[in-house]
C-alpha cells in the first residue's frame, strides 16, 4: 500500500498525488453511464482540467478527496469525497465514484461509505453528513438505507435526467445516530 | 444453523429472483448471476427487516457471501 490514509477490508483510501493526473481517473469523468447520476455530468473532462481541479483540492480545507485503492493489486478504482466541509458547522457532503466497472460488482461501495463515514466522524469531527441523489439513483438509495441516513427533504422535479426533471432526496446521517449503530451488537 | 441458512437462502431467492433451490450452500457474487451491488444493498435491506436487526458498519463490509451471512446473523439473533 502506499501512503494509506484509511484503510478498508477491500480497498484504501489515499490523497491523490501529480502522479495520479497520468492514470484512467480523468477519463471516468467522460464516461455516460459512470457519470450518470453526477450533478456536474455535462461538460468534457481533459488531463488539463483534472490538473486544474488537483490543484484547487490539493491544499482545500473544505474538500477532502481520495482516491481509491484496491489492496489487492495497488489499482486506482475510484475517487470519493467529502464536499462542502464546514468545521464551524461540523458537516459535509458525501461523494463516491467507482470508475472502474468491473469493480461495481460486490460491496466495494459498501467499503467506501464505511471508511468515509470513520474518517468523517471520527479524524475530522464532523457532525452531520449530507448526501443528495436524484430519486432513480437506488444505488445510493440503498447505501443510505443500510447506513443509516433519514430523509430530510426533497426538491421536487429539479434535476434533469434522461429526458425528465426528477426530484433531488436530501439524506442527513449525524453522529450520534452513527455512534449508537456501531455501538449496538 | 441450518434453519438460519435456509431463511438467508428464501431471501436471497427473492432478492436475486432465483429458484430456492438454485442458491447453493457457498452462494457468493460470482456464482449467482443477479448478485450485482443493487441486488446486493437490497439483499442487506432484506436481511435487515426480516430478522429485525441493523448491521453496523464493519459488519456490513463482511457481508460477502451465504456463509459469512449467516456465521454474522447467528450473533445477531
């Protein structure tokens, strides 16, 4: 493993480096079906504009990014993160990409939100996790379910999704609730 | 144990619309074709409302196969 920040049952999470501008992790951001619940899914991605955005992360107090690692192999297969981060506030908002597929299958997204959530509450003391997601996104839906988010609200009919506008579903998890879930046998 | 497995087994014929029968004793992701990651966070929820229980966060991310399934479930209930 190199340079691990938090460690999982399948995969790592560590901060991406320069290095990582030369790997597939720009052209994920290109892909329809991997981008296809992303608020920003529009636009082309390039190497320039992932340089662009490592050096607006690189230093950010309030945008925590890491890349995702397979431990098995050392293989990037994904980036997550948490967004928006108020340490005044204590909360963020949670975000994960698998791009590479073969890694869909199975629970390796399971792993991330855990790893996610630990560093969340446990290294960064946040309170408050947000999530967002449009209502045909299951996926998320049933991440949030088996971890616990609550719905909180709901735009009605914001998002545009092939060819409908859909509702966007606000999901909120703090910490207590987290604390007395992995308390709890 | 057995009654344990044979419950997992009726959920996971539900859940990844399979013949009972069709769900091996070392069911796993590669050997049933429907066991992608939806089927899989559905399975959890299923597994979850029928036993009346809630896995914490470790536990979920050892949820990788019929018999850890059930091996996790036995402390559970």
């Amino acid at each position: 493993m190199k340079n691990p920040y938090e460690i999982g049952r399948l995969v790592y999470l560590r901060p991406p480096e320069e290095e990582d501008l030369d790997s597939e992790w720009y052209t994920w951001l290109n892909d329809a079906e991997t981008t296809q619940y992303l608020g920003d899914r529009y636009w082309p991605n390039t190497k320039t504009k992932q340089k662009e955005f490592y050096e607006s992360i690189k230093n950010s107090k309030t945008r925590l990014v890491l890349l995702v690692i397979d431990k098995n192999n050392d293989r990037l297969i994904g980036v997550c993160s948490l967004n928006n981060i108020s340490f005044f506030h204590g909360k963020a908002e949670i975000a994960l990409i698998i791009g590479e597929k073969d890694y869909r299958k199975g629970i390796y997204s399971i792993d991330i939100v855990a790893l996610l959530l630990k560093i969340a509450f446990t290294r960064l003391n946040l309170r408050n996790l947000i999530t967002s997601r449009l209502l045909s996104n299951k996926s998320t839906e049933g991440l949030e379910k088996i971890f616990g988010f609550q719905k909180v609200g709901v735009f009605k009919g914001l998002s545009f999704y092939n060819g409908n506008y859909e509702d966007l579903v606000y999901s909120q998890l703090n910490k207590e609730d987290w604390n007395k879930r992995n308390q709890e046998k | 144990m057995e009654n344990l497995k044979h419950k997992v087994k009726k959920i996971m014929a539900v859940v990844f619309d399979q013949d009972l029968e069709s769900i091996p004793d070392d069911a796993e992701p590669l050997k049933i074709d429907n066991w992608d990651s939806l089927n899989h966070l559905q399975l959890i929820v299923g597994l979850e409302e029928e036993f009346e229980i809630k896995f914490n966060d470790q536990e979920l991310t050892e949820l990788l196969n019929l018999q850890l399934i059930c091996s996790i479930l036995k402390t559970k209930i």
